[in-house]
C-alpha cells in the first residue's frame, strides 16, 4: 500500500505492506527523509477522515499502524501521514497532553485547552476533487507575547520544529530546519485583530460583537463549538483551519468574560467564504448603522441599509435583513414601544420639573392599558397671551407598533408662524378622545369670546367643540370645504369664485361671489349655505374675531414636519416635537432681538404697500375721532378710536386698510398706533422669550419612586395582516385626493384611451412631464 508523506515541492511516497509494523514503518521512513534515528525521534500522526473536527491520531502501536492501513483503504481521499521530527526523547504531543490534561476553567466539555496549544497550518490538496482539501499537520508550540503584547504561537524552547508540509526536505541531515510560526504562511493570513489571551471583556455580548465585527472585517466566518452561560468555545467555519478561540467567565459569579486561548492564524481558503456572511446577522447589522440614525429622524432606508452593509462590512444581506436591522438600529437609538410606555409617567415628570408650568396628563383603563395622553409646555402657554387667540386643531396618524392618532392644537404668531400650544396621543380619532383632549385643552388656554377654534368638519370634532367649549366660536376650514366641493360636484372651475368669497372682507362682495356660484351650480351654492353654513366659512359672516386665519394650514404644517417621526415611539416621538419646539423658540427669539422695525417682519412688508396706496386719497374729517377718505375704487369711513373702517377690512385684520393710513396721515397719529399689539415687535419678543429644555439621558432623570413604579402597559391593538404596514390613511372628511388617469393605449398620464392622439401607441409626444411616482 502507498503512504504520502508532505515534504517541500510536493508529497513523498513510500510503499509499505498491509501487515507492516509500527517499527517497520519507522525504519521506511528513517530511510525515506533520509534522517538519522541515532539523533532524531519521529512521531507519525494522521487525520482521520471525520466530518467533525478532532485531534490527530498518534501512531503508538502495531494495532494504531492497522487502524491507518484500514483507514486508507476504506477513505475515499488520500491521508498523508503525519511526521514531526524532534531531537527530544519525549513526544511533544503527549507532553503537551499530559500538562494539559484537566480545562482550565475547571468546566468539563470535553474540549479542553490543550486543544488551543496546537497550531495548525495549511497543506497542499490531497486529492483531485476530495473533499478534504487542507490537512492539519501538528507542530511542538509554545504561547508567548510579541512586542504588542498579543499572544502568538512559536516552536518551543529547544524542541525546533519540521513543518513537514512546507519545509521538510529531502536532503539527509542531522539538524532539521526550525521554521518559526509568528508570521503566517504564503496560504495562511491573520484575523487583524487585537485580541490576545487575557483580554477583558465586560460582558459576553461585548465579546460577541467583537468577534462578529472582527470576522466581517477579516472576510472569515466562524462557528459556535459550544456556548452557556460562563463558556464561549467559537472555531473557523472551515474544518481544517487553524482560527479558534476559547472564552470564559473570570469566576462564576461575574459577567465578564476572558480570552482563555487564542489562535488567530486562518489558514483557510478563499473559495470557503460566503458573501452572505453568518456573522452578519440582523443585530449586528443593526448595532453597525446605528450611529447613521442620531441625531436624525429618517436615516438611511433599506437600500442604504444593504449597500452599508455590502461596502463597509463586506456582506450581502436580503432585505428583510436590511429591514430588521434597521428596526433593531431604531430600537437601540430611540427605546422600544414597550419600554416608551414603561417611561412615560417619567418622561412627563422630567418635562414639568426641567420646564415649569408644563402640564401632562396620562390616561389609562382598568388595567392600567394606555388610552390618552396630552403635553402643553409651560412656556408655549404662558406665550399664549401675545397670540391672537385663534386656534387650529387637526389630528395625523401614527405608523408605529401600536399605531394611535396625533392631535395638535396651535396658534400663530404675529409672525405668520406656527405656535404649537398642545400635543395628544389617543387611540383613534373619535368622538370620546377629542371631547378627552379638548378638556384638557381647554384648562389650559379657557374658554372666551373672542376664542375662535379652526378644524376640519369631523363630526366627531364638531361635537366635542359644542360639548366643551361654550363660549368660543367653532369655523371650518375653507380648504377642506373647497375639497369637500370638489369631490361631491365635480365642479374645479369655480374654485376662484368660492376663495373670493371666503376672502370677502365684506358682505356685499360676498353676495356677488356667492350669486356667481349659484348662477352655474345651484346644488354647491345651496351646500354652502345650508349644510355648511356661510358663518363657519366666510370670514365676513364669522360671529367671532376670526383675523384672516381662514384654513388649519398652521396644523397641517406641523403635521408635515413629523411625517418621518411619526412611526418613532410616543417618548421618542415627544422628544422630536420638544427638540423641534426649542430649536424654534431660541431661532425665533434671535430674529425677534434683531428686529428693528415697529412690526415683525411679515407684517412690516405688508403694511409697507399700504402706505403707497394711501398717498392722494382725499380725507375729510366728520368728527374727532370719525374721518371720511375718498379715491380708489372704493371710499371709506374710518373711527380711529374703535379701529374700524366701513371696507371691514380693518375691522377683520386689525391691521389698518389704505383709508385708516389716510386718517391717521390727516389727523397726524402714528399709524403704528392703530396696529393690534399682536403684530408688534414687543409681543414677537415676550411669546420666545423662555427657553423649552430637554429631559436629557435617563441616566440623569431623577424621579420619585410613587412615579417611577407607575404601572402604564401599551394598549391592545389588533393583529397586522401579512404583507407590507400600510403608511397611508383613508382621506378625512373635505379631503380629496386627485388621480391621474393613464391611458390603456399609449401609456401616458392625463387622458383616457378613447381620447388619446397616438395613431401608434407610441408615448412619443403624449407623455407628461408629471407622471406621478
């Protein structure tokens, strides 16, 4: 029978027969590699051809060279032999066993660390299509430090070592080549790492994503040989590589963990790797691309998330991968939904202690489920006061776990800008919550005459309003009307006609506007009139002081700014709209100290075309206080003590029309005296004049134990149906989504088939530019 030998350049052979002894074998081989048995001991070792991974068989007797011979014949690839040279009487393989007899860490696996003090190396195929391609040939080591520090592997002291596959010669010496077995070989590479036996981590995890991050990094795979609570034994995903590694607790009752033994020489080959790597695992991938989603709302997207994932870390990932790991990044950055209820009466205290006069409420059921909540920042409330109290509500849906319905009510500065005054959560947009959320509103800002409250027509919203508030006035908002108009009459053409109408400062150009509607569409003037009610429209017919806020486009900006927040957690959620709120407040309060004018700028370079306007009217002067001014296209009498004027567009804007400038020029008053305090620069500077504060990081919050031991559980929700969570909601009441119509024939947008141009079908020359994504 022929047995191989790994010698440089290639493999020996030696014919033996079936029945040879262990003595016999060893002359052969004296014979063969041309050494001296006087000055040299062989030990001759083989791998048997196992699907696992085990330590190589030492040839000790008679029996053990039978066992080999069988092996042989019966394998279906070669088995080399095995030889190290050594000038020792004592084996290094059974030294090093005997030593190392007992596990280091005293637990009993059966995989002991011996194992670790054996360095392997790569050798050439054995066979052409075998399926074990690389033999591990052992070698008498040793473990020191190198210059780093690091544990490396070298021949022992006065033991040199004959790698046999890669330096055994053939040349008949008394002194074998000592090759040592620092540096890695032409077919073996270093993980790059600076791991070492000894290091310290804190816990187990810690050394999990070390490790994960380090294969990713070194394009190698790994895999667990066994894992519990105080053990970690990992090794190359190849079989006959040399990389392993072996962890344990630095005693029972600790989480840290040790690098007990370490081997970071792969030997490898490049066809065994994956590009969809194991270790690229969704949490890994998550805790990699967590940084890319501070300090921001949207953050890469899953394509971005698969190309990370490929360029940094070397891996190709699916998307659903991609997609569970961005959630896992999501929730390591901004809490899980579970954990944002568990917070949240804590959360809230923070908020009042850091910002005084901050008022929450938190809403449960019986079991202590979550229902409602409501946030007004104390210093937005005491803000109110320099706003015109004119208040838009409207709600947006929530896209997160436990899903749930965003109301905001807010005001607007002299300024034109949105001025959030109060945030709720609740469960869905019915007629209970907003009565819930109203209430709690209305403690907050009261209930006046001159309050005037703007939203869709939801009639869940109408009768909360009447249920609450008593004396304020309820008006619709006129863009969802117009939807409402469009969708139900089909009637787009008129839209001019209906926005004069809505704008009309008096009632007699109103008239006109409305006889024009009712001249081509009856059915939509009587829809105004009688189901929606000229009063909850028309800023001419508005009972209340309604300004020239005529729509919940204040609101419906804010919803806008949180479309991508708005699957976050409710606390991380919260914590956008506090962080949006201060950047305002301390933006804004900047911008009001530079001001120089009398008015905010918006309402400066308004009113500055009014004063052109006003030179040349012609003002007569009926009694102290009473002026009658002429020119234009329409005359107007003027009270500059009541701030009126017959045109009711000073009476609606309280800001003085061209006939007020011309009276107040005539009886030699400021015009800036007759400007509501609303629209001055003082009022702009005192509503930003505090500053909205973080809660910072929990581990600052300190919050008695009564709050703290709160109990809040998410709400019950329903089971999602398979397939994609749908983003979009249905259309609210007044709300109208337009469709773009494509043409079965030519594919374009914007027409039907049977009113297509195309003789050829081709969209050469009938496709839009607006085709809709």
């Amino acid at each position: 029978m022929n047995l191989l030998i790994p010698c440089v350049g290639g493999l020996k052979s030696i014919l033996v027969e079936e029945d040879i002894s262990l003595a016999g074998l060893y002359d052969k081989i004296y014979g063969k590699l041309g050494l001296s048995s006087d000055t040299m001991d062989l030990v001759l070792s083989y791998s048997p051809p196992l699907n696992k991974k085990c330590n190589p068989l030492v040839l000790k007797d008679d029996e053990d060279v039978a066992a080999l011979l069988a092996a042989r014949s019966d394998s279906t690839c070669k088995i080399p032999l095995g030889v190290i040279v050594e000038r020792t009487e004592v084996c290094a393989y059974e030294k090093s066993s005997q030593e190392s007899s007992d596990d280091t860490d005293g637990s009993h696996d059966g995989f002991r660390d011996n194992y670790f003090d054996v360095d392997y190396c790569d050798s050439e195929p054995t066979d052409v299509g075998s399926s074990r391609q690389k033999l591990p040939v052992f070698r008498n080591v040793e473990r020191t430090e190198n210059d780093n520090g690091a544990s490396v592997t070298q021949p022992a002291e006065g033991n040199p070592v004959v790698d046999p596959l890669l330096r055994l010669t053939g040349a008949a010496s008394d002194e074998p080549v000592n090759v040592p077995t620092t540096e890695a070989s032409d077919s073996s590479f270093r993980d790059g790492s600076d791991l070492h036996e000894g290091k310290y981590f804190n816990t187990k995890k810690d050394l999990k994503r070390k490790l994960s991050d380090i294969a990713m990094k070194g394009n190698f795979e790994f895999q667990t040989r066994k894992s519990n609570r105080s053990l970690w034994v990992i090794e190359c995903i190849d079989p006959n590589c040399s990389w392993r590694l072996r962890a344990s607790k630095i005693v029972p009752e600790s989480t840290k963990f040790v690098i007990r033994k370490y081997v970071g020489v792969h030997c490898c080959f490049l066809l065994n790797r994956n590009a969809n790597h194991r270790q690229a695992t969704y949490v890994v991938i998550g805790e990699q691309v967590a940084p890319q989603y501070v300090g921001v709302e949207k953050g890469p997207g899953l394509k971005g998330v698969q190309t990370f994932a490929r360029t940094k870390l070397g891996a190709q990932i699916s998307y659903y991968k991609a997609w569970r790991g961005r959630k896992h990044a999501h929730t390591l950055i901004r809490g899980s939904p579970e954990q944002s209820f568990h917070i949240l009466p804590s959360y809230f205290h923070m908020l009042e202690k850091l910002n005084p006069g901050t008022v929450t409420r938190i809403e449960v059921d019986g079991e202590s489920r979550f229902k409602y909540l409501f946030l007004a920042f104390g210093v937005a409330i005491r803000g109110f006061r320099y706003m015109r109290k004119v208040v838009g509500i409207d709600s947006t849906f929530l896209k997160g776990q436990y899903r749930g319905v965003l109301l905001v009510a807010t005001a607007q500065d002299g300024n034109g800008q949105c001025y959030p005054l109060a945030w709720g959560i609740v469960d869905s947009e019915n007629e209970d919550a907003w009565t819930w959320f109203l209430t709690q509103l209305k403690e907050v800002i009261g209930d006046t005459d001159e309050l005037a409250l703007i939203s869709d027509r939801a009639p869940s919203i109408k009768k909360a309003i009447s249920t609450v508030f008593e004396k304020a006035h309820h008006g619709a908002c006129a863009w969802h009307v117009a939807q409402n108009i469009k969708n139900k009459f089909k009637c787009a053409d008129i839209m001019g006609s209906y926005w004069s109408a809505v704008n009309a400062y008096r009632c007699e150009d109103f008239a006109g506007y409305m006889t024009e509607i009712s001249h081509r569409y009856p059915r939509v003037a009587e829809y105004l009139e009688n189901e929606v009610g000229f009063e909850k429209w028309s800023q001419c017919h508005y009972p209340g002081l309604r300004y020239n806020i005529t729509t919940t486009n204040m609101v419906e900006s804010l919803n806008s700014m949180l479309v991508n927040a708005r699957d976050f957690p409710y606390v991380a959620l919260l914590d956008v709209i506090q962080e949006k709120m201060s950047k305002w407040w301390n933006d804004r309060r900047i911008v009001a100290m530079a001001i120089t004018a009398p008015l905010t700028p918006s309402r400066e370079s308004e009113f500055r075309p009014r004063f052109a306007q006003s030179n040349g009217r012609h003002t007569l002067q009926l009694n102290p206080v009473t002026y009658h001014v002429k020119g234009g296209e329409l005359e107007g009498v003027v009270d500059i003590f009541n701030k009126t004027c017959t045109c009711k567009e000073f009476d609606i804007d309280k800001l003085p029309c061209v006939h007020a400038i011309a009276a107040a020029h005539h009886a030699q008053v400021s015009v800036y005296s007759l400007v509501s305090p609303y629209y001055t620069k003082e009022y702009y500077v005192l509503a930003y004049g505090e500053t909205i504060y973080p809660v910072g990081s929990q581990s600052q919050w300190d919050v008695p134990n009564e709050v703290a031991t709160r109990v809040v559980l998410p709400r019950e929700v329903k089971e999602r149906k398979r397939g994609r969570p749908k983003t979009s909601r249905f259309p609210s009441v007044g709300e109208f989504r337009k469709r773009k119509n494509r043409c079965g024939k030519c594919g374009a947008y914007g027409h039907y088939k049977k009113k297509c141009n195309s003789q050829t079908g081709s969209t050469e020359g009938n496709q839009p530019t607006d085709v809709p994504v």
